[in-house]
C-alpha cells in the first residue's frame, strides 16, 4: 500500500453529499457547510470560485477542483455576482435571508438549480466527516487546488455524471467509491506538478528504500515491526534505513510507525461497533491497555474519552 492509499484507505466516502446543478446566469452560491473536502468537477459552462479573502479562481469545462474547509468560498457565473443561495452545514439551502429553497430548486434526483435547461453543469462531492487519517492528507493541501482538464486524463467525470442522477439500490455505495477514486485521480496530478510542493510523506514513497519501508508499515501495521526486521525486509542496513527515513521524513521508522498506528486507531474508534480490544489488535498493539497507554500519551486523552468526544461532536 502506497501513501496516498494508505491515508484514504481509513476513511473513506460514507453516505457522502453528492449532486449536479444546472445552472443559468446569473447565479452565486455562497458556500459555508463546514465541510472538510469538497470537489467540484465542471461539466459544461463555467464557474468561478472565490475563497474569502482569496483571488477568483476561474473553472472551465473539464476542470476539477478541491476546496478544502472549513473556511467559506464562493461558486459562481462571475466574481461580482452577488450570492443568492447560501449552502448551510448538514446541506441546508436557504436564501440569503433565511428563506429555505431546497424544494424550489430539485430538479430530479441529486439534481438542484435554477434551470432544467440552463447552460453550465457542475457537479459536487461532499466529504462531510474528518477523519484523523484523511487530517493528515488536508494538512498538506493548499485551500484550493484546481487540475485543468489539460493535465490529466481520467474517465472518472463522465461516469460519475451518469451515475449521481440514477436511483437505484445500493447507489449511494455506488457514487461513494467513484468520489473516492475521482479523489485520488485528481490528488495524484496535483501532487505530480512540481509547484504543489507534495508532503515528505508523498515524496518519499518513490525512493526505492523508504517508499518499499512505508508501503510494509501501511500494508501490515498491525506487524511487530522493529528498525532491524524492517531494514532486513527492504534489503539495507539498520543505520542506512534509519539515516534515510529520518533524512526524507524528519523521523525514526517507528516514530513515524506509532503515529500511522495511532492514526489508524482513531479512525477505527469511529465505527459504533469497534471495542479498544479489536482495534488494538487491528493497529498492532498487544492489549487494550497498550493501546490506551500509547493513546493518551501522544493525544492526551483515553481512547474511550476520544469516542465520546467524536460522539458529542
């Protein structure tokens, strides 16, 4: 398993906020959901969007965008078009006053706007929950990247524009992995560009020693790995694995191994159904005990006060 897989494979899209408009000018929708990812894949037409206090990024048919929260931006036909439609958390559509419009503006299934037959489509995926996981990947990304149509090549759009409108068992699965897979996709032409200054994480998964060492430790966290089995594994040395981990990464293997562990384990203490026990077992530690000590160590808490701290929340 790769960084980039690694980092997804936690928290995935589940039960995520999927949805095409169609759009006719003028239009402006002022976005403030709190969401931590969003991306925003333009079909037909234009777009601009305007994060607050940011300069206009303009869209154009074929382009995709990640917007990262919780700060608020603007998606509109122009910079200057003032917002009519407000996104509030949990998708909420009023006004600008308050007035809800949700219903005024369904157009069919997952299909909002102000014209049937209007001129731009966009379509919009939803990360709605931050995992501790996912934390890490949203720390290395700018507020908001665009991948112009020009710099990858993906079937991904096209696929996820004929799926999000149909309504048929089990398509919320369904539009979850396609945002998924559009994700990666486009996260994998950003990082590939020499000015998207890619995390030490992602760089080093192409050294041929580092990258092999990250991949065991993200495949197999739950192995007892040390620095000697893990050099063995990857066919050099102690010092040399050691020195050059700590030189790409900026720390020891197993530093860098109980914080992916840690990270696992706060994701997995999400699911309603998870005991301390099966997680310690699933991230490598030998009793709940062991996980609950290494956990308030590094977080300051228990596992049990950090579930119901993501419960409350």
């Amino acid at each position: 398993m790769d960084a980039l897989a690694g980092l997804l494979d936690g928290p995935r899209a589940q039960g995520a906020f999927l949805l095409r408009s169609l759009l006719a000018p003028p239009w402006s929708m002022r976005i403030q959901d709190e969401a931590p990812l969003t991306l925003v894949s333009m079909v037909r037409g234009g777009a601009y969007i305007v994060p607050d206090g940011g300069r206009p990024v303009e869209l154009e048919p074929g382009d995709v965008a990640i917007v990262r929260g919780p700060d608020s931006y603007l998606v509109a036909d122009r910079p200057d078009t003032p917002p009519q439609i407000v996104i509030h958390p949990g998708q909420r559509c009023t006004t600008p006053e308050g007035v809800d419009v949700a219903e005024l503006m369904h157009l069919g299934v997952r299909t909002f706007g102000n014209d049937p037959d209007g001129g731009t489509i966009l379509l919009t995926g939803t990360y709605n929950m931050e995992g501790e996981i996912s934390g890490r990947l949203l720390a290395a990304l700018p507020m908001l990247v665009v991948v112009r149509a020009t710099e990858w090549n993906s079937p991904i759009v096209p696929l996820l524009a004929d799926e999000i409108v149909k309504d048929e068992p089990g398509q919320e699965a369904v539009l979850d992995r396609l945002l998924d897979l559009l994700l990666i996709a486009v996260l994998r032409a950003w990082f590939a560009r020499p000015e998207a200054e890619a995390p030490a994480w992602y760089r080093a998964n192409s050294d041929p020693v580092v990258g092999r060492a990250l991949r065991m430790l993200h495949g197999d966290p739950a192995h007892q790995w040390t620095v000697a089995n893990l050099a063995r594994a990857v066919g050099v040395s102690r010092a040399a694995l050691a020195r050059r981990f700590a030189d790409l990464l900026g720390e020891p293997p197993m530093t860098y191994l109980t914080t992916w562990r840690l990270s696992l384990a706060a994701d997995l203490l999400r699911e309603p159904e998870a005991t301390i026990g099966s997680v310690a077992q699933q991230v490598g530690y030998g009793s709940p005990f062991a996980l609950s000590t290494a956990f308030k160590r590094v977080r300051g808490m228990s596992p049990k006060e950090f579930r119901a701290q993501v419960v409350r929340a």
